[in-house]
C-alpha cells in the first residue's frame, strides 16, 4: 500500500546540526495547515490504491496544534482510501509530549510516536541545542506509553564529541529498558550551512572522530542485538517484526506522496520536490498552484535508487529483481562490480540477494556507490 508524507516545517529551536528545512516562527501555523490541506486535494488523484502509511515528519509536527492536525486528517480521510490498520505516525520532540498534547493526539488517528530523544544526559543535548532536557525525555515515553501508545520509536545520536563510549552504552541500555519496539539511531554528519559546521571551522569545535562513530556503531549493533531488536536497516532497529512501516516502503520503492514544503514524492518512475520555501510554498498553494518540480528518473536513476536502498537492508539487493527490472546486463555488472567487496568480506550473496556483513555496514555508501550505473557504461 501506499504512503503519503507530510512536512511540517516548524521547529521551537534550531539544533546545532540541522539542516532539514523548518523554520523557528509559528507565526504562519493556521496558513501552512490550510496550504496543506489544499496540496492534499490537489493531488489526491496520485494515489489509487489504499494509503499504509502517513507519516508528520519536519521540522517538529509535535508543535503543531492538535486543531491543525484534525483539520489534516479530515481532509486526508475525505480524499484517500485509508487502511484500517494503517501506520500513522507523527514525529515528536519531548518538551512537547505533555500529559495534555497527549491526550489530545490519542483522540485523533495517530498510532504511533517517533520521538526525538537524542540523548538522556543533560549536557549532550544542551550542546546539541534541543528544546528539552534530560527528565523530559524519559518522562515523555513513560507518559506516551501509560497513555496507550505502545508503537513508540525513540532516535539516539552517537560519534559527537561529548560522547564517550560509556555515555553511549548508557543510552542504549537506557533505550532497551524503555522497551521501545523500534530505535533509529544515527552518527552525527556535519552538514553544511549548520552551526556546527561553523564552529568546527573556527576551531569553537572539535571535527567528527570517524574512528569513534564507527566503533560506537559496532557497539549499537551488539548491544542492541544482545537486546533482542533486529538491525533491519543501517540506522534502525526494532523488536521482531516491529518494523517501521512507512519507512520501510521507501527502503522497499514503493509509491508515496509527499506533502508540504521540502517534501517529495515518488510513483515509481518519477518525484515529486516541493519547494523548501515556506513563503513561496504559501504564495503557490494560496493561489492554487503546486510548488514542485519533477524528475523523471531513467533506468539508471532507479537502479542506482534501488542499489543504494535495498543494500541497506537486512534484506539486501536481489539479483533477480534486478534482472527482471533492469536487464541482463545490469545483473553482469552488478556481479561483477560486487566482486572485490565480496574478496574484503564487506558482502555476501546469499540466496541471489547481496547483503552486507557487519564490517561491510561501515562502508555501505562507499560500497552503494560503486555498484552505480550510468548510462556510458553501457555504450
């Protein structure tokens, strides 16, 4: 089934190394809920089948009013056919999950809290710049569980520098305890145009310890595995069968709608970008005019998607989809390319699909992108 994306791009505060689109004003929160409701119309045509999966990321969705919220699930449920067992998940930061927002969210369709926890310890996360501290984040998933939400996901951060291997052991086993069904944990990447970024280069910062984040990613993986949670993608975690849903379909190119500014969207052979403008978005939208461009994406496009997804995986890349999807010839250059990785012990091919060993995990963008293809490959 399919899945239908909404960026929400408000945040409290800017984190320290963000650089996803949102913006620290909800002066414009009843206009961007109204523009939203409208893209939702305007492209109702671009699902048929039944939606699986919505999902609020941003920004913050948590800081928006549950009115807002009710105003989007109506318009959704007017227009789209949605599953009654349907994943809907909304993303949250702690200091937002009160007893009273809470409360509030049970009473709509959402099922499920990705929640923004980063780090239990107080001066992590204030050098981290986030809206809420330490009591906060465990207070916020023993409450969200108390109140009936049990499809809780929780994000850790690890490889910054504050971090030292027994803080980071700490959080995991803290993460395990809450008995959370899904953690999504990722090394810290300095981006561009982030504060961080900028203190780095002034030297206000000390630069990413590649050795560090790796090694604290060998610890996540078998800390958490001892714990009983299967490492079903690079950087997620969940109980057995406890995947995330809508997530999952990306990994897998399933066809989703994206809403919002900054969102995207994909059908299967094209995507959908949204402008990452809040103002322009609005002036578009008010006007009833879609604020996105299209890619047609070629077949080296979707296969190079497809490699660099499904590599990622537990599942991993299988051979016969892509000889059923692409070709012969991108099969022999798949087996072919795969070959001094699979000599290092990074890959193994395993009942016609390619999955990568633990060490192999390390190197997965490296290794996804040798498996590219592009068109002069074939001439």
């Amino acid at each position: 089934m399919s899945g239908i994306y909404i960026h929400i791009p408000f945040c409290k505060k800017a984190c320290t190394y963000c650089d996803f689109h949102f913006s620290t004003s909800l002066k414009y929160v009843d206009e961007m809920t109204d523009a939203i409701c409208a893209e939702i119309i305007m492209k109702k045509d671009r699902i048929t089948d039944q939606v699986g999966s919505i999902y609020f990321g941003g920004g913050t969705p948590s800081v928006l009013p549950s009115k807002s919220f009710e105003k989007i699930f109506n318009t959704l449920t007017q227009h789209f056919s949605i599953s009654s067992d349907a994943e809907i998940t909304i993303e949250a930061n702690p200091d937002d999950l009160n007893a009273k927002k809470i409360a509030e969210l049970r009473q709509l369709p959402v099922n499920r809290f990705s929640i923004g926890i980063q780090s239990f310890f107080e001066e992590d996360l204030i050098w981290m710049n986030r809206a809420h501290n330490a009591n906060e984040a465990e207070d916020c998933i023993k409450r969200s569980q108390d109140a009936g939400f049990e499809n809780l996901s929780i994000d850790l951060i690890y490889g910054y520098p504050l971090l030292t291997d027994n803080k980071w052991l700490s959080n995991i086993n803290k993460a395990i305890e809450f008995q959370t069904p899904h953690i999504s944990a990722y090394s810290l990447t300095v981006e561009p145009r982030t504060a961080l970024a900028s203190a780095i280069k002034k030297g206000q910062q000390p630069p990413v310890n590649d050795e560090q984040s790796a090694a604290q990613f060998i610890t996540l993986i078998e800390k958490l595995k001892a714990g009983g949670f299967e490492q079903y993608e690079i950087s997620n975690f969940s109980q057995p069968g406890k995947y995330a849903v809508h997530n999952t379909n990306y990994w897998r190119g399933i066809p989703y709608l994206g809403i919002g500014p900054s969102a995207h969207g994909f059908d299967g052979h094209t995507r959908y970008l949204n402008i990452a403008n809040n103002a322009i978005y609005l002036q578009h939208l008010q006007k009833g005019e879609l604020a996105e461009t299209i890619e047609e994406l070629d077949q080296y496009d979707r296969f190079n998607e497809y490699i660099m997804t499904s590599l990622r995986t537990m599942w991993g890349t299988d051979l016969n989809k892509i000889k059923a999807d692409f070709g012969k010839q991108f099969q022999a250059d798949t087996l072919k390319a795969i070959k001094p990785f699979v000599e290092k012990g990074w890959l193994i091919q395993q009942d016609n699909h390619l999955i990568l060993t633990q060490e192999g995990k390390l190197f997965a963008d490296y290794i996804a992108s040798e498996l590219f293809l592009i068109q002069d490959d074939h001439l």
